[in-house]
C-alpha cells in the first residue's frame, strides 16, 4: 500500500466546496401541453390520477363535483391541505379520476396525487410538503384473512362442551 502525505490529501480535498453552497439546481417543472402537471396518488386500495392547471380552485373528482363526490368535509379537508400547506388555496384547479377502496381511502389518494402534481408544476414547494408528510404513500393496507381464523387476527370462538 502506498503511502500518501497529509499535504496530498488536504490539496485533494480543498478543490471540492464544503458547506450549504453545493445546493443542487431545482428540477424543471413537468407540464404538458394543455399547461397541466399530472401525477398518480396511491392509498389503501384506492389509485388516484390527478392532473392540476392554474385556475380558480375548482375540484372535479370522477365527473362530478367534489361537494357532491366528498360528501363529508373531512374528506374535503384532507384534499385542501397540500394548497393550504403551500399558500395556495383557490390558485389551481383539479381534475382526478380515482378509482378502489372506500372514500376514506380515495381522498387520501387524491391528495397524494395532488401533493406529487404540485411538486411537479412547482419544484420549489417539494420540501414544503414533504415536511408535512403529503409526498408519503401510506403504505398501511389491511392485513389479510389466515385460514383458521374468522378475519385477519379474530379467531372463532371457543367451545368448551
């Protein structure tokens, strides 16, 4: 093995800069050409495809809109976070089609979709949200049925006689 003096590698090492100004360049924003940024957002069983344009904050989710689609306004809520995370509320308007699980777990995935779709027409926001946790698929999905068992962990009940 060869030896290398301190003065070589402190000569190697000083040419590369150290500290916070090595930030990378923010990536170029993803947009078709209608001017819209598309991404797919994933929760429980529930697959969502959202596409975002620049606009007055109208939702339309499957065709319908999304008072009357997300009837509760927990669901609506969980849609409107990544804009109020962002300070963007009313700016932008969305067009998803989701489709699987229950309610619960297509607004989840239509606000992952949107989370993601944001990022990608404003690269800048991706820290924003991702502190808040909205650029995380919730991996969390229901454990499946053992045999010998009545559901997942619920055994049948146990007769003595």
């Amino acid at each position: 093995m060869a030896k290398v003096s301190l003065d070589t590698l402190k000569s190697a090492f000083s040419e590369q800069p150290l500290g916070p100004e090595t930030e990378k360049p923010l990536p170029e924003p993803k947009i078709d050409a209608q001017g819209r940024a598309y991404a797919t957002g994933k929760r429980k069983d529930a697959i969502a495809r959202v596409w975002i344009k620049p606009g007055k904050g109208k939702t339309t989710v499957n065709g319908r809109e999304v008072t009357t689609y997300f009837a509760r306004p927990v669901l609506r809520m969980l849609l409107n976070q990544p804009f109020q995370v962002a300070n963007r509320q009313e700016q932008y308007d969305v067009v998803c089609t989701v489709s699987g699980g229950g309610l619960s777990g297509q607004a989840g995935a239509v606000r992952h979709g949107i989370s993601k779709a944001l990022t990608y027409y404003e690269p800048a926001l991706r820290p924003l949200l991702k502190k808040e946790g909205f650029m995380t698929r919730d991996a969390r999905v229901v454990e499946r049925k053992k045999y010998g068992h009545k559901k997942a962990r619920r055994s049948f009940q146990f007769s003595k006689r």
